[in-house]
C-alpha cells in the first residue's frame, strides 16, 4: 500500500501510503461528535499537509474545549 496514490478527503489532492485519519476535523465543522462523525474520521484520509494544517489544529481546539491544558511543548 506505500506507493499507492489515494485522494486526500479534504483538499483532493493525491499523496501515497494509508494518510492519517481525519478525527477531529469532522466534528469541529459539524459542532457536534456523533458515531458517524467518528466513523468519517477513520473511513476518510488526508494528506499530510491537510493533517497539519486542518485536522491537528481541530484536534487542540477540541480539547481545548473540552478543558484539557494544551501545551506547545515549551516552556511558559
């Protein structure tokens, strides 16, 4: 599966390999988390550039949220 293209759920584009899950970007754009939101999450892959600037940025907003301390891994 590592030199096959697939299609990024998010922006279209191709990149190769398995991609990373699409978590947390669902349910920011939804508002909500609900099983489907969850299942869209792992059903449908991006690339890394979407992982990084899109799906991690809606992960820590969620947690911030959520009310867990997140931390750039400096020191404040």
């Amino acid at each position: 599966m590592a030199n096959e293209l697939n299609t990024c759920a998010l922006c279209g584009g191709k990149y190769e390999g398995f991609g990373n899950s699409t978590w947390g970007w669902w349910e920011m754009t939804t508002g909500c988390s609900t099983q489907e939101d969850n299942e869209k999450g792992e059903k449908y892959r991006c690339c890394d550039k979407c992982n990084a600037k899109k799906v991690v940025p809606a992960r820590l907003y969620l947690a911030k949220m959520a009310g867990v301390k997140v931390s750039n891994g400096g020191s404040n």
